[in-house]
C-alpha cells in the first residue's frame, strides 16, 4: 500500500517501539484529538514515578502529534510532554485531602462524620513527592527528541 484512500499507511517506528495498536488516523476530528491529548496530560500530571513506566508511549504519542498540520494538535502534545516533565522533576504533594493520610487509610474511620471542622496546617502530615535520580534522569532522556 501506497497509503491512499481506503489503505492503511505504514505502522510508526515509536508506534511499534511502544508497542501501540496502529489504526487509520483520517478522519478523527482535531478537537477529539486535542481533547485525548488534553486528558493524557492531565492524567500524568502528579503522577511521580509511576509515569517513567509510560515513557515510551508518551515519547510516541507526541512524536505522531507534533507533526501534526493542525497547530493545536501540536499545542497540546507539548502540553502531555510538559505535564510529563513537571510529574518527574517537581516537588509537589501527593495527596490533596483535608485530613492526614493516616485517617483515611483506616478502615473504621468514617470521612463524612469529620465534614465542616479544619485541622491545624501544622498538624497535617503531607506526603510528598521528591524526584529521584531516575525520574530526574528520564526526564532528562524526554527532552532529547
């Protein structure tokens, strides 16, 4: 196949490095594609070292839509990259809840009898996320494109 109407063209080399199904791309509107890639960026937002795992996929994904002619399609595979990068290599909070990790991590503790009082900031006990060396190194491997 040459790649016309009706043929599927050629599988990406990243495609199949990262071992991703390959279908015909025609026809999938811009903004579902934008919206997709929206959604992985999210997705990898705060995930930590949890994300390294993805890396290939990542490394695929917006190797197909940077080259995309729409320049929102690129617009948002930086974003995924962006979002990738910052998970590594930033020191945030893992957890966003009012109470210390401790409480809802115990099974007889009731959430919705605790609603309305604060804890004193001084008392929460927050997890963070510390890039690691690896993190810090995949990271760095994610920006030689």
């Amino acid at each position: 196949g040459g790649g016309g109407k009706g043929e599927v063209k050629e599988k990406p080399a990243r495609y199949a490095e990262a071992g991703i199904t390959w279908g015909k791309a025609e026809g999938v509107p811009g903004g579902e594609v934008k919206y997709c890639l929206y959604m992985l960026s999210m997705l990898v937002k705060d995930a930590g070292a949890a994300v390294v795992a993805h890396l290939p996929t990542i490394r695929a994904v917006y190797a197909v839509h940077h080259a995309s002619e729409g320049t929102g399609v690129r617009d948002y595979a930086g974003r995924v990259v962006r979002s990738t990068l910052r998970a590594l290599t930033r020191v945030y909070p893992t957890e966003h809840k009012g109470r210390n990790p401790q409480l809802w991590e115990d099974p007889a503790w009731r959430h919705w009898d605790s609603w309305g009082p604060d804890e004193e900031t001084e008392d929460l006990k927050i997890r963070w996320h510390v890039p690691s060396e690896e993190e810090v190194e995949q990271a760095a491997k994610l920006c030689e494109f």
